[in-house]
C-alpha cells in the first residue's frame, strides 16, 4: 500500500480544532446494485479519544475497495472495537424506488448518525451543547439535504457536515466506515443468496447484488425479485 493511500486523523483534527465534540465518518455502499438496499456505515469519535485512535489504528485500515475480502472481514471486529460507536443504517430497495437514490443515501446516513448519536448518549440533559461535525464520502452532502424530511428520523443533533472526495482513502473515521458498511451489506446479500433458493439463482453470493452479466442473464431469464431495484434498467 502506498503513502498516498494510508488514511489519516488530519481532516478529524481541523474538525476538532474547530469546536465539535464528536466526529463522525460516513461512506456509503450499494450505490450502484441493481438489488438489496443501499447502506451508509457511521463511524464515531469523541475528540477527547481522537489521539488514543490515532495511536491504535487497525492495521491494514484502508479504502475498503482497496483491501480484498478476507482483509475487510478481519478488520469488521478490530474496528467494532475501535471507534467510539459505530451503526450502518439502511434504505430498502423499495425506498430507493419510492424517493430515488440520493434521498434514499440521505435517510439511511441519518438512521446511522441517530443510532451513534443514541449509543453516545448524544442530546441527553449531561449532553444538551455537543456539537457534532460530520465528514462524509464524496462531492456531495445528501445527509443536510434530507436532514427535517418527512422520511428522515429526527436525530438528537444535527451534524454539520462536509464534504472529502476519496475520503475513504484519506480519513480513517471515513475508512472505517466504509468497511463497517461493506461487510456489514455483503453478509446481508450473502445470506440471502445462501438461505433463499428463489435469490441464489441471481447470483448474489458472488456479485453481492451487483449488475455483473451472470446477474442481468438471471434477471431476463426469471425476471426481477422482490429485493430488486424495479425503477432501474435491469438487463
């Protein structure tokens, strides 16, 4: 692994130096599958633990795309352990149908952030003046625009949030992230495949939901499923 891809606190410390209290990386996976929902991993650190995280990253913490399987399993734990709270929240693909992909990124990153905010004990009476400071993959902040719509749930505090394009190769709480929310959705799609013969004909153990050819052969030959994405060109 080269220099340039080893995630760091750096972009965490300026958020930290600016005031917030708690620092949370999001990153997303499932974008792009033609079936099962869309998932944004959140990963949290109280700026008082930033420089104990700092000395005890995982080893081999990196952009989960970089690292092969077998690496992001055997890192699922150490960071469960890491991190301060971590949650992986989820739109269905129902709900990607219904509101589109990007307000549907914006709902599951907030039942994320309201689940680590709650772990946290995040806007209880000891908590009330926590200020929450969010980095989230990519160029876009779908999390603030979806923050006090009707589908979103009402979290304890609002994060200000920006924005770091291949954050998930440059911030470690973004890092971690990603490979909370990756493995945590290739689990999902693999047990579907495993335990549901009318799903492993698609493929999913394999292409996780993914549009490889084998899944757009299977998806014209016995239609789509009730876990696909029926908005979206299937074949």
């Amino acid at each position: 692994m080269s220099i340039s891809t080893v995630p760091t606190f750096a972009l965490e410390e300026r958020l930290a130096a600016d005031g917030y209290d708690v620092i949370v990386g999001f990153d997303e996976v499932g974008r792009g599958a033609l079936a099962g929902p869309v998932m944004v991993g959140a990963a949290a650190f109280r700026v008082e633990h930033l420089a104990h995280a700092q000395q005890t990253i995982p080893h081999y913490l990196a952009d989960s795309k970089m690292l092969t399987e077998r690496r992001r399993e055997a890192l699922y734990e150490p960071l469960k352990a890491w991190v301060d709270a971590y949650a992986v929240g989820a739109a269905t693909n129902e709900e990607i149908d219904a509101w589109g992909i990007a307000h549907a990124l914006g709902v599951a990153a907030l039942r994320a952030l309201d689940a680590v905010e709650r772990e946290l004990g995040v806007g209880a009476a000891e908590d009330a003046h926590v200020r929450v400071g969010a980095i989230l993959d990519g160029p876009h902040d779908y999390i603030t625009k979806t923050l006090g719509t009707f589908e979103a749930p009402p979290v304890p505090v609002p994060a200000h949030v920006i924005t770091q394009v291949k954050g998930d190769q440059r911030c470690c709480s973004v890092a971690a992230a990603a490979v909370l929310a990756k493995v945590t959705r290739d689990r999902l799609m693999v047990a579907l495949a495993d335990e549901h013969p009318q799903y492993a004909r698609y493929g999913w153990a394999n292409n996780k939901g993914y549009g490889s050819q084998a899944h757009r052969a299977a998806i014209a030959e016995y239609g789509p499923s009730d876990l696909h994405r029926v908005t979206w060109k299937l074949t």
